[in-house]
C-alpha cells in the first residue's frame, strides 16, 4: 500500500477519502452516479476509519479499476497508530469485499467503459 498523496497520481482517481485532522469527509462528484446506498456506506467507512485510527484515509482507483485504500498520515502525528491502520484496511478489504467490487466493476464500465462481459471475468 505505501504512502501516497491525495488527487490523482499516475493514473490513480479518488473517489472518497476523510481526514481526521480537518474532521472532514469528501466525495469526488465525478462519480456522483454511485447509488446513494453505496455512497452511505463509503461515507460511513471513511470516517469511522479515521475515528479509529487517525491520519487521511482515501478510497482511490487505480488506473486499470482496481480498488485501493490509502492511508496517510501528518510527519508530526503520534496518535497515528500505523499498525492498526494496517490491520483495518485488512478487515474492510475482507467484510466489503463485494462492495469494493461492485464499485471496481462500476469505474470499469462506466469510466474506462469496458465490456460487462469482459469486466466481469
């Protein structure tokens, strides 16, 4: 995972992120498509994520759809807890599975319109 910074690098698009620094929540409009179910429960990871655990926490695509969770943190920062951040992205990638699919197929037809077809394979 590593660190990374927020917008899009090489490729990469963020589609929602919170920072516990600014107690902020963002979402990027440019997939305001998503069903408001889906955007509810991506608001609701994302800040119980930086409530835990501290530091940004962003939901990015990756350029060729896939789905990544990106932690960061300020230098400064001593209640980051690096570990647990780790381990939490572990247990969201495991209990949201099917939500960070559904939303992988998403940006992948209707972004780099794929084939649902040849998405889903």
């Amino acid at each position: 995972m590593g660190m990374c910074r927020e917008g899009s690098q090489g490729g990469r698009i963020v589609l929602c992120g919170a920072n516990a620094y600014e107690q902020k929540y963002y979402f990027n409009q440019q997939f305001s498509g998503i069903p408001d179910s889906i955007k509810d429960e991506l608001h609701i990871i994302c800040v119980l994520f930086t409530e835990e655990v501290g530091g940004i926490f962003t939901i990015v695509f990756e350029e060729d759809g896939g789905v990544s969770m990106v932690t960061d943190a300020e230098e400064d920062d001593i209640y980051y807890d690096e570990i647990s951040s780790g381990l939490l992205v572990g247990e969201i990638r495991r209990k949201r599975q099917e939500l960070l699919e559904s939303l992988s197929l998403y940006y992948r037809v209707f972004v780099l319109h794929e084939d649902i077809e040849e998405a889903e394979e």
